[in-house]
C-alpha cells in the first residue's frame, strides 16, 4: 500500500487532528512521514498506566533521550521499570502539508489549487479544482474523512453551494455510502492510486472517467494529461 493511502487511512481512524497522538499509530512509517512534514515531533507522555493488582494506575515517568528509553517506579513492588521511549513519543497531524502533496500527486495545478482548504474542520477539505482531460473546463476535488463522525448538516450545506459550479469527487480512505447534493460523489482513494518502482502514483485516466461520469465537460479540446507521480 502507498504512503499516501496509509496515511490517510490512519488519520482516518483518529478522533481528532488537533491533539498529538502515539507516534506508534504510524508504524515503520513515521520517519517518511517526519521528513515530508506531514507529521511533527510533539515530544513524549509524561505518566504512562502500569500493572497494578487485578487494574492499572497511572504514574509518572523519567524521560531519558539520552538512552532512548523512559523509566517509572512500579506500584506493586517499587522496582524501575525501563521501556523504550519510542513507545510513549508523540506526533502531530500537519493535514495540510499532506494536502498540498496529495493536489499535486492528482496533478491539480498550482493556480487552481484551494487557498483556503477546509471546509468542515476534521471532516471535509477542497484539495483544488482538477482540469477535465481534453477540455478547458474543472471539476472540484475534496478530501473527506472520518465521514460517518462528520456533522451532515454541515457538509451537505457547504457541498450544496453554488460557488460549486459542478459536481465533484471527494476521496476518501474507503467507499462510503452517502447522500450528497449537487451531484458529488464520494470515491476511495485506492481505487486511483498504486505503487509503481516505490512512489505513489496516481490514475490520471481513471480519475478522469470518473469525473466524465459525473460530469458532463465542454469546452476546447486541450491535450490529455498522463500519468501524474507523486
């Protein structure tokens, strides 16, 4: 699976963007994810639960970067016990670094991509608007997430704008099934979305098919755009 799809369906999953998280919900992925800033290192857990008769309690812990662990005393026989501090390190969602990569991963052009990309705060983006091939004419594409968590009063009333001046495709992590207005339709990322020599690539083709269903296009014919890389 692509960094772009693991990513997204891990913040999927998440309650909320704005608190930092385990930095263990991204796995082996987290270095790559540092490094294209769609993650920040927010530190580590100051208290941790630990074993406590049939329970848990909390206690406090002794960061030691140093060594790459932590330390607390244990609450049923004061002993220390030593873990690796990679297991309480904590990271923060940079969403929009992560949606400038994925606008340019679908090919949408810099001048058409969204300023001002939420829509509905946790739940609903606008990635930009993507060229139909062969025409002068564009589609909105957004980005959803955590759909069934999300206020449908909301998105349906920002979908509902007419400042949208067609239907448009909002990727998610998977398929789901939803009502929309203007006739948007809500399609999953990994339907356009493969590896090819290790780099996400993206289904220009097919994503056009999928807006051509949806959309009827006019205008001048231009040349067709290929395969867009990310």
């Amino acid at each position: 699976m692509s960094l772009h799809l693991r990513f997204f369906t891990a913040i999927d999953r998440l309650s909320s963007l704005d608190t930092p998280v385990l930095a263990t919900t991204f796995g082996r992925d987290r270095s790559q994810l540092l490094q294209r800033g769609w993650i920040t290192d927010e530190g580590h857990l100051t208290h941790v639960m630990a074993p406590f008769l049939d329970s848990e309690c909390e206690v406090e812990i002794e960061a030691d970067p140093d060594a790459g662990c932590y330390r607390y005393r244990s609450p049923l026989d004061g002993r220390t016990v030593v873990q690796p501090l990679n297991e309480i390190a904590l990271c923060g969602i940079q969403i929009e670094r992560w949606l400038t990569d994925l606008a340019r991963m679908v090919g949408i052009e810099d001048r058409r991509r969204a300023s001002r990309p939420c829509l509905t705060p946790q739940h609903l983006w606008h990635l930009g608007d993507l060229r139909v091939a062969g025409t002068h004419d564009f589609a909105p594409v957004f980005v959803g997430r955590a759909w069934a968590r999300a206020p449908a009063v909301n998105t349906s009333s920002v979908l509902a704008d007419p400042a949208w001046s067609r239907g448009g495709v909002i990727l998610q992590a998977r398929q789901v099934q939803a009502d929309l207005p203007r006739d948007h339709v809500i399609r999953a990322l990994d339907e356009f979305v493969r590896l090819d020599d290790g780099q996400d690539v993206f289904d220009a083709s097919a994503f056009d098919r999928v807006l051509r269903g949806y959309v009827t296009p006019s205008g001048e014919s231009v040349n067709r755009p290929g395969f867009q890389g990310g």
